[in-house]
C-alpha cells in the first residue's frame, strides 16, 4: 500500500514542531501544495503514467484534465481559492498549465526566448503565478524564473550572473521567492520583489551557498543552506536564522 503524507513546519516562540498528515492511500503518489481547505496539489501514477492531481478531503483524488494525447501531468501548486498550477507534456512539447477550481484547463502561453519547456511553481490568489523556464543544453542547464499574469503576460526576472535562476514559490502581493546564481555556480537564496528588483538573502554563517524553497504573505523566507541543508528562515528585520533539526544526518 502507497500512503500519501502532507507535512509542514510551524514556526513559534519558544521551538518549532513538525505536523505530519495522514491524507490518504492510493498508488504511488507525490504531494506538492496544501491550501488552509485541506486540497492538495501533487501527482499520482497508474499504468506507468504520471498526472497532475486534486486531492480532496472527503473526496480523494480526483486526476486533472490535459489534452487527448499528453503523457506526463504534474501539480506543483496550489492557491487558498483552489485554483491549481502544473505542467503537462504532449508530444515533444511541454506546457504550462492552469486547472481552475472546478479543474478546468488553461494552458499558459510559452515564455519569451527559445526555451525547452516551463514549469509554474506556485499561483497566488490574485492568479500571478511565478515559475521557471528550462533550456536543455549539452554541458549545462540554463534556467530563468518568471513571473506572469493573464493581463501582462511574462515578466523574465532579474539574473545577476551565471545562467540559472528558479523561483519557488509568490506570496499575496506578487514577491517572489527562490534562488539565482550570482557567480558560475554560486547560488544564493532571493526574493524578486514587485518591482522587480531582486533582493540577495546571503547565507547563514558558515555556510557558502542558499536556496529558498517558500514565502509567506509577510516577507518570510525559508530554504536550506550549505551542503548539509542547513534549514533557514530570513525576514528583512533579522535576516538568516538557523532552524532547529534532528541532529547529524536527519536534517
């Protein structure tokens, strides 16, 4: 039996626990985004075939529409409207996606430039989604974080140096959280603000390099550091803070 487990990290005074929850059983599956109603975006596989998700509570799993003919669907995120983002493959094409609340289908037009393929990462509840576009190239993987909405279209963000940049995740007001390299190969975490401006996080002591991986409506980063995945959690007023973990190897 394949169980499905959504988890997350609450920050408090006085320590942090972890919550972990039991969401169901069913085939192979992978949970990305869980909104305050329980839905969680993510993917699923049966017969050898990968797609896109709603998990409902009360409901289950309910698979995501996609065009006669895709061969991969996947959900990455989710908004408190239940609005999902993903990406699906047809032939030698992939695709962004929007599944609307009642899973009705928007394929995203393709970013600016020759890009191999794109993949939204989060969507807010105003529907500005952020994501990244990939370039597959021999000897490197040239990636760029976007921002887009269906009024403006794509904004290719800020990249300082190197040829990668990947957002991860957008809060209420369109910032922008994930990581960009600012040397070849050296990557710190950042937020795109909504300006456009980008925003170097640094690094914890000790540490060289930093990935955001999530940004609340406050401003709030967190992300892993170091070659250990040192866990942090940023705000503009106290910068880096180590979080607590389970000790060598279990981080």
């Amino acid at each position: 039996m394949w169980l499905a487990l959504a988890g997350c990290v609450v920050a408090r005074a006085g320590g942090d626990t972890i919550t972990v929850e039991f969401v169901g059983s069913f085939a192979p599956a992978v949970t990305q985004r869980v909104n305050s109603a329980g839905e969680i975006a993510g993917d699923f596989q049966f017969n050898s075939i990968t797609s896109a998700m709603r998990y409902q509570p009360g409901v289950g799993r309910v698979a995501l529409p996609v065009p006669v003919g895709a061969t991969q669907s996947i959900g990455t995120g989710i908004n408190e409207i239940g609005t999902i983002v993903g990406r699906y493959s047809v032939g030698s094409g992939t695709f962004g996606a929007i599944w609307s609340a009642a899973n009705q289908l928007t394929t995203l037009p393709p970013p600016p430039g020759t890009w191999s393929y794109s993949t939204p990462a989060n969507i807010n509840n105003s529907g500005t989604v952020c994501g990244y576009a990939t370039r597959a190239v021999v000897g490197s993987d040239p990636q760029r974080a976007w921002r887009w909405t269906a009024k403006l279209g794509y904004e290719m963000l800020a990249q300082p140096a190197g040829i990668v940049s990947v957002c991860r995740d957008i809060n209420a007001s369109g910032q922008v959280g994930g990581h960009t390299e600012i040397a070849a190969s050296v990557f710190r975490a950042c937020v795109w603000n909504t300006d456009g401006t980008l925003t170097d996080l640094g690094t914890p002591a000790g540490t060289a390099q930093s990935y955001g991986l999530a940004i609340n409506d406050a401003g709030t980063v967190c992300g892993t550091a170091g070659a250990n995945d040192v866990p942090f959690a940023w705000t503009a007023a106290t910068g880096m803070r180590v979080l607590p973990d389970f000790g060598p190897g279990l981080k």
